[in-house]
C-alpha cells in the first residue's frame, strides 16, 4: 500500500493531500462547531472562508494555470450571487426543502455566470498581458452597473423583471399581493433567507477541487498550460487555443458563480458594490500569495488571509494598516533573494525540497 | 446647444484631470512594465499635503503645490525604495500585490493621520474668468487644468525625446539587459521615474481637489482606475496616447451622463474601452509589437 | 519557495491568533451592561460609522460617571460591507454583548438585524433608516427616521410652502437611503402635482463630480433642487452650481446636515438652502450645546447628526434598562424582552438631542417631527 502510494507520481501525491487536507479540515471545524466547541466569529467564517477558496481556486485556474490576468472574477461572483438568490427566492414556495434548493440556486448562478464567462471570453481572449487584464476590469464594473439597473420581483404569476433606467421602483413591476421583491436595484437584495451552510460549503469546495484537479491533470489542461508556457509553440504543434481559452476561463466562471450563489445565500442582505474592484483584487490576493497555479496554495492563502483581518480587530483603527504591511511584508519576504537565502538558512530542509522539485 | 456645451467642457476638464494621472501611469508602466496602483493614493496624499499647506500653514497656493510635489517625490521614491526595488527580480504578479499593499496601507494610513471626514479643498486657481465664459460653463480651475496638462505633456516629450535622461529612460523601457551593458544606471533611471511620476500625481491631485472639492482618503482611487483606463485606451506607454485617452475618456464619460443615464455613465465608458481595445488591441495611439517567433 | 511562503503566511497567522486569544479574556466584569457597536470605521462611509461611534462613546462616559447603572462599550469596523458586520457580529456576541448599538449604515444592519433577531438580542440602530432593516424583527428599533417617511415630509413640505416649483432631484442610486426618499418623494410628488422635471442620479464611485447634473437641472429650469443626500456630495453640488452661476433653492434631508461646519467649505454657499432635521449643532439648547462642546474636544470638529443619533441610542437604551430595572448579570435574551416591552409601552417616551418626546412603534421605527430650516447668514433658523 505504501510502497503503491511512493509509485504515485507527484502531481497525484500533492493531490492527494490536497483532498486529504481539506477533508481532514471540515472534519475537525464540523466536529468541534457541532460540539460548540467554536466561539460564534470562528462558526461565522467558515461559509464565507469555504466561498472565497472556491473563488481562489477558480481564478488560479485562470491566472495560474491559463497565465492570463483577470481583474474582474468578482463580478462573475456578483452574477452568480444574484442569480443564486433570485432562484432560491422565486422556488421558496415550490421547493421547500432548503438544501435541494440551496443545490439548485448554486447550479443557476453557476450557469448564468458560465454565460456570461461566454459573453465576455469570446471577445476579450484575444487580448493579452495587461490590455486583458484591463478589459476584464472592465467588464467587472460594467456587471456592477448594470446589476444596479435590475428591478426583480416574484408574484404567483412568475419572475418580473425590468431593466431600469427611467427611476423606475419596485412598485412599478404590479405585483399581485403575492409578490416579493428579490432586487431593489442598487439597494440589492435583501430579505435574504439564509440558507447556506458550512456542509454545503464543503462540498463545493470539494467538487470544486475534483473539477479543477482532473482538469489540470488531463489533456485539457496540459494543453492549457502548453498555450500559457508557449503561445506559439502551442499552436505548431495543433493546439486550439481559443476553445482551450475559453475551456479554461468558462470552468472558472461557472466556479464563481457557484461561490457567488453560496456567499449570496450567506447573509440576509446582498449589493452588487460588494463585488467591485477591490473584491477582485482580494481574491487576486490570495492566488499569487498561495502560488500561482498551485491550488492547496490558494486554498491556504484564501483561509489564511480571510481570517487574518478578523484576527486584527484587536488593533482597532490599526486594523486594515496592519493587514497592508503585513501583506508587503510576505510578497517581500518571499520574493526577495536575499530574505530568502536568510530564512533559507534558517530552514535547511527548503534544500532537500529544492533538489527533489 | 449650451447644455451639450457644458457638458463637453466638463468632459474636458474631467479628462485633463485623467490625462495627467494616466502620464504619470503610462511613464511608470513603460520603464518598470509594473501595474502601479498605488499611484492613485499619490494623488490624494498630494492632495492631502496641499490642503494642509494652505489651510494650517497658510502657505500661498503656488508653494502650497510646490510643497505637494516635494512630498509626494519623496513618497514616490520611498515607495519605490522599500517596496518595488527588493521585487526587481520578481514576477510581474508580485508586484502588482505589493503595489496593492502599498495603496492599502497609504489610504489607512491617511485616514490615521487626517480621519475620515472628508474635507472641502479650497481651490488653488484664483482668476477671475469674464462672464461670457463662467455661462457656458467655462470654470477658472477647468481652463487651468488644461493648459497644465497641454503644458505637462509637451515637456514630458521633449525630455524623454530630447534628454540624455530621457533617452536612458527609453533605453531601459526597451531592454534593461542591454541598457544597462551601454553604461546605464538602470535603478536610478527607474528611481527617477518614479520621482517624476509621482511629482505629476501632486499635480493631478491638486487640480482634481480644486475642481472636485472633496478630499477624503479614498479620493484617489477611482480617479486612478479611470486614469489606469485613460493610459491603456490610449495606448499604454505612450504619452501622447496618455494623453489623448484621458481626454477622450472624460469627455465620454460627461457626454454619457448628459444624454444617456446617469446610472451607466461608468459603464459605458468601460464598454467604449472594450470596443476600442477589440479594435485596436494597442490602444490608439500604441505601437503594435509584433511578436518574435 | 511556496513553501517559504506559506510559511510566513502561517506565522502571521500564529501570531494573530495568539493577540486574539491574549486579548480576549480581559475585564470579565458583571456590574456594567455590555454594549456591542458596529459601523463602518473604515473606508470610505468612516465618516457615519466614526460618527456615530464617538457619539456613542461620548453618552456611554457621561452615564458611567454619573454612577449606577455602568457600560462597557465595544465599537467594530464593518467597512460598510454586509459580511464584515456579521463577523463583527459575532465577535461582539463571543465578547459578550448584551445590547447591540447598530449597526450604522442600511445595507449591513439588514444582514445583522437577521442574526440578532435570530439570537435575541435587542438592537437600535443609530441611523439605518430603511424600513427593511426592521421589517419582521421585534428586536431590532430604529433611532432615525425611516426613509419614506422623510421623502413623505419633504413633499408635503414643498406642496404646502413652495407650490407650483418645479423640482429636480440629484440622488445616490446605489444608497438605500438616499434611494429611498427619492422613491418616497417621487410618489408623493406624483399625489401632490409637484412636477419633476430632471432627475439626475451618481453611486458612489462618481460622487465627486455633479458638473453635468447640475448643467442639466439647469437646463430643465429646475426651481427646486432636491437633494436626498449626505452633505459631502452636496457640498460639491453646491460648489459646482455657484461657479455656473445657478441658484435654484436647495432642498436637503437629516443627511444634509452637517455643510455648515464641513472642513473647509465656504459656507456662504449654503445660504439659503433648506433642510428637513431631526438635529442642528449650532440650537441654543443646553444639552445640545454640551454635546457639540464635548466633541469638538474630543475629536475635534463638529458633530453631525450621526453623532448626536449615536449619543441619542445609548441615552435612551439607559432610559429603558432605568424603566425596565434591569440588572447587568441578565442574560442578553431576558434584557432583550424587557427592552422591547419598555421600547413599545405607552408610556415610554424618550427626549434627546434628535428630538422631544419619541416615542417607537411596535414594528421599530420612530415618530418623531422632522423640523424644517433655513440657512441663514451661517445659522440655521426657522423658516
């Protein structure tokens, strides 16, 4: 059996573990939240913790493994936030049965920012290096704005929706008494029920790691990496980059939304300015601070840097400049060659890592 | 007729105020090829140092913007010290991050030092503009901000066309490798950059608190990712391109509020980016570079 | 060097937890109520949550030097951002909060106005205004008005003294509160026959320029210029319509308050503009002259009607634990009853700095009379 895992190339290992970590993970957080053992800040991060490595996860697939910069994934979250919210708004009285419909919510908003991961692939792949990391920028804001546009309501005759641009209100949608307002335009949503919970967070960070895992280690993906290492070697030798592109940035989308409808279904109220730039940027955060293209990586920085403000809330106002310096402080630290051959030296078994890699 | 007017003199105004943001951008990005987004809170520490110079100090206004330049030179070179220069090696992604760090840690920091109220910018520009012009909808602080801009905008291109620092400049931006075998002192030169980049954002941060008087910690962000825009529209890299981005950028952005919606404004102006950059995927006034096979 | 990375991330993460838990087992004191703040103290709406904090903090000291009743107050940064506050939530229920002040701003207090209800524990929000932060919780009370009922005010207000204007409204769309009274007012204008003609709106990434709002108010020929906003955007406004040379009559909310003492701005503007408030720095009254003084001192600048909805939360939450006789080594859920039926009773009526006699509904909002001013020569007077 040992011997039989030794064999095991190390791709699979790393995997392996991978999964074992995260399992092992929810087992000890469920095991002492079920306990009580976990005061109510520590219970009240694990969801969102669970959605923000899904959302690391999926934006390394793209900025790591694909190699292409994307500064706009939180507003594929925001679409699969609000389609998430919507569905599981509109099925309350279908589908009373709450996690089916937290699974169905998910698989809408995955769907939906899947779509518009289409929209916005097609066009923009054509662009690289920063002209695309701009344009996805872009496209995040334009999601933002026009959320803020979208008038929602669900009566028993089904879904109404305007596209609000002449000061429209919610009452100009005629609901019958039945109805209730889903979005408010940019108030967002509100009267949110919550049905996310952190089981239902672990499954989708697991599914999320099967996804993005078999993808990396199949042909798809090595012919993604090829197009990120090579553009043009890829080509020669008959790679198709454009649909390898958008294999590549759609997975990612469908992924954040699915995050998106979790988060969404997490807090009793939802806007869309909560997904803007500096939410895309957080997430980038976490992907280049956890490795590029290495997903356990993501997974440890996500967590890490999630709770890491929440942690702070001792310094008071100090809080968010502690958070600055001690985010330059690790990109320094890891980056510079001189820092590192000092901690180098202070950690001999990085060496033996060294020559094995 | 006049609203159409006033609203393309806004936009002029708005996209000057880009414009000399999106140069000190597209200086930085062609020589150090970083993402620098801390140079939008450059700006509202520029603002910052400004205001307090006229307010608490009761400095005349010209001293008052030298004093913000100095500043925020020293800032730049500072930031550029400490934080970019260990990260010369590093991946572009990495300082991207620290960049994010450092824009993070000036906006807590100034909220640390000067609170979080905003405060209402007295505007440096005191001229008396006749009454034909105020009717239209000509500000005092709009015509200046222009004319800075033309004016910024010619000199960068002769010192980088004309100087013998200027052509290092261009020789770092093309291949530091082989600039720096020609005897060229390749940190100072991105050092430099930064000083210069940096002096312009004490500029722009003056001018955009004189025409839009609110002065908070988070002033600079957005005007930064506009202006970030502006430089990558108009090619980036390129200072005429800068230039040209910034103003077209405002006067889009005041044209679709105007006509269109208020509520899309931004937007649309990002659509145009789209459209612009399928188009023309160097920007308008970028050099297309082909590439090596 | 992943793994150099990961490393130092964990050990920032080591020592975090360790100030955490270093920190969290400090004053287990029972003879003082514990009181939860939330707001945003960070980012760019500090400036309400900051506000409203230290107006807070201001009464909390006041009370606990009078003696008897005693509080420990705890203010958490929310950033304005629904999760953060329900992180800061839940470390205030971990601290042991027994009341929550908060939070601050409308969209956030929807989210923890879920949780609190959910858990009991009772909560007045200094200025969440919308009526979806109370809609269907018992526990949670409002100490400002609701939006509607300001737009509400507003238009009868401009229907019965500035008839037959025509009016543009500039608001912040992507704000629940500023949104909300513009939809108030618009229904209300439509009964009344106001008519608007522009209405002009900006979010919160392009609240620094007006300049095309204002040309187009112009341009409509706009008497009236209603501005359900905060004065920092309004003063801009402000500034951009002087410099066009347009001077429509300006028509502010409880948000508008505040203009006279931004730092700053030239105050000659603001003459002749008229607010709807619940508060004025510059009254004559002795506790509200006490007030400003003590925070000028302390914060130097003058209090908004943020702060003075902050001081008016602790003040009557002391009024109703007095009425109810509550005793600190109650349970967050026993003090939560109590409060609720001592908030809703007929006999409870509270007088503070944002008002006379208030007195709250069963549903949580607050009735009180907005009062209307007019700018005057720097001051604010009667109209």
């Amino acid at each position: 059996m040992l011997r039989k895992f030794k064999s095991l190339k190390k791709t699979a290992r790393t995997d392996f573990f991978t999964y074992l970590g995260v399992v092992v993970a929810f087992i000890v957080m469920f095991a002492l939240q079920q306990a009580g053992a976990l005061s109510s800040s520590v219970s009240s991060w694990l969801v969102p913790i669970c959605c923000f490595i899904v959302m690391a996860v999926s934006l390394n697939l793209t900025v790591g493994i694909l190699g292409e910069l994307s500064l706009g994934h939180a507003g594929f979250m925001s679409v699969g936030a609000f389609s998430g919210v919507i569905a599981a708004m509109s099925l309350s009285e279908a589908i009373p049965f709450a996690p089916l419909r937290l699974a169905l919510a998910i698989l809408v908003g995955a769907l939906f920012a899947a779509l518009t991961g289409v929209v916005v692939g097609v066009p923009v792949l054509r662009l690289r290096g920063d002209y695309l990391a701009i344009v996805t920028l872009a496209f995040g804001q334009i999601i933002k704005d026009l959320i803020n546009c979208l008038l929602v309501g669900y009566d028993s005759n089904g879904l109404h929706i305007i596209f609000n641009l002449s000061k429209l209100t919610i009452e100009d949608l005629h609901m019958d008494e039945t109805g209730i307002a889903i979005i408010k335009g940019a108030q967002g949503a509100t009267g949110i029920e919550k049905l996310a919970t952190f089981p239902a967070g672990f499954i989708l960070v697991m599914l999320t790691l099967v996804i993005v895992l078999n993808m990396v280690r199949s042909r798809t993906g090595r012919a993604v990496m090829a197009i990120r290492d090579n553009r043009i070697a890829a080509e020669s030798v008959g790679i198709n980059i454009t649909k390898y592109k958008l294999i590549a940035f759609i997975t990612s989308a469908a992924l954040a939304g699915a995050a998106g409808a979790l988060y969404g279904l997490n807090y009793g109220s939802l806007v869309s300015s909560r997904f803007d730039f500096n939410t895309s940027i957080l997430v980038l955060v976490y992907v280049v601070l956890g490795g590029l293209g290495n997903i356990w990586g993501s997974i440890v920085a996500a967590t890490v840097l999630y709770v890491l403000p929440e942690a702070l809330r001792e310094f008071q106002d100090y809080r968010m400049l502690a958070y600055a310096v001690v985010l330059i402080l690790v990109m320094l630290a890891t980056n510079n060659d001189r820092l590192k051959a000092l901690l180098g030296r202070l950690l001999p078994r990085r060496k033996e890592e060294k020559d094995r890699g | 007729m006049t609203f159409f007017l006033s609203c393309l003199i806004s936009g002029i105004s708005l996209g000057s105020v880009y414009a000399i943001i999106a140069l000190g951008y597209t200086m930085v990005y062609g020589i150090a090829k970083m993402l620098n987004f801390a140079h939008g809170d450059v700006i509202m520490v520029g603002g910052y140092v400004c205001y307090c110079a006229l307010n608490y100090l009761g400095l005349p206004s010209l001293v008052s913007v030298l004093l913000a330049m100095a500043a925020c030179t020293a800032l730049g070179i500072l930031i550029e010290g400490l934080a970019y220069k260990p990260l010369r090696q590093a991946g572009s992604l990495a300082v991207l991050i620290t960049a994010i760090g450092v824009s993070y840690f000036l906006q807590n920091a100034a909220q640390l030092i000067w609170g979080a109220t905003p405060k209402t910018f007295t505007s440096v520009v005191h001229i008396e503009l006749p009454q034909t012009l105020t009717n239209v909808g000509v500000s005092s602080e709009a015509l200046v901000t222009v004319l800075v801009c033309v004016v910024i905008m010619v000199g960068l291109t002769l010192f980088i066309n004309k100087s013998k620092l200027g052509k290092a400049m261009r020789a770092c931006s093309e291949d530091k490798g082989a600039a720096q075998l020609m005897g060229i002192n390749v940190n100072r030169t991105i050092s430099v950059t930064f000083a210069i980049g940096s002096a312009l954002a004490a500029v722009a941060g003056v001018l955009l608190c004189s025409s839009f008087p609110i002065l908070q910690p988070t002033t600079g962000s957005m005007p930064g990712i506009k202006a970030f825009t502006a430089a990558v529209f108009g090619g980036i890299g390129s200072i005429p391109g800068a230039f040209l981005g910034g103003i077209l950028l405002g006067i889009i952005e005041s044209l679709a509020k105007g006509y269109i919606s208020t509520d899309l404004a931004n937007a649309i102006v990002f659509a145009v980016l789209i459209v612009v950059l399928l188009v023309r995927p160097a920007g308008l006034l970028g050099k297309y570079v082909p590439e090596k096979v | 060097m992943k793994k150099l990375r990961l490393l130092s991330l964990a050990v920032a993460m080591m020592l975090s937890v360790c100030m955490l838990a270093g920190c969290s087992n400090s004053a287990q004191t029972s003879e003082a109520f514990k009181l939860g703040g939330i707001g945003p103290l960070t980012g760019d709406a500090a400036i309400y949550g900051n506000a409203a904090m230290n107006g807070a903090q201001i009464a909390v000291d006041e009370i606990n030097a009078k003696g008897g009743i005693q509080f420990e107050f705890n203010p958490q940064d929310d950033v304005n951002v629904a999760e953060t506050a329900v992180n800061a939530y839940n470390s205030l229920k971990d601290w042991g909060m027994q009341i929550l002040v908060g939070t601050v701003t409308t969209t956030p207090c929807i989210s923890v106005s879920a949780e609190a209800y959910a858990d009991r524990i009772f909560a007045l929000t200094p200025s969440a205004s919308s009526s979806d932060v109370t809609a269907g919780k018992d526990n949670m009370f409002q100490m400002c008005f609701t939006d509607p009922n300001q737009g509400l005010s507003s238009a009868d207000y401009m229907a019965e003294n500035l008839a037959g204007k025509t009016v543009a409204i500039i608001y912040r769309n992507d704000d629940a509160y500023s949104q909300g009274i513009r939809d108030a007012f618009a229904a209300e204008a439509e009964v009344k026959g106001i008519e608007i003609v522009y209405e002009g709106t900006f979010t919160a990434d392009t609240q620094t320029d007006f300049s095309v709002q204002v040309a187009a108010a112009q341009n409509a020929g706009a008497e009236i210029v209603y501005l359900p906003i905060y004065y920092t955007p309004a003063s801009v406004i402000l500034t951009q319509a002087n410099a066009i040379n347009y001077k429509p009559i300006f028509f502010g909310v409880d948000g508008m308050d505040g203009i006279l003492t931004a730092e700053g701005f030239d105050a000659s503007l603001a003459e002749d503009v008229m607010l709807l408030t619940p508060f004025s720095a510059t009254l004559e009254d002795e506790t509200n002259q006490n007030f400003v003084a003590e925070y000028q001192k302390r914060h130097n600048e003058v209090p908004n009607q943020f702060a003075a909805d902050g001081y008016d939360c602790i003040y009557a939450i002391y009024n109703a634990l007095t009425a109810a006789e509550c005793t600190p080594d109650m349970s967050a859920e026993e003090i939560c009853d109590k409060l609720i039926a001592t908030f809703t009773s007929s006999d409870f009526s509270f007088t503070g700095l944002t008002g006379n006699d208030m007195t709250w509904s069963a549903d949580g909002s607050i009735a009180k009379a907005p009062m209307a001013f007019i700018i005057k020569d720097g001051q604010y007077v009667l109209p």
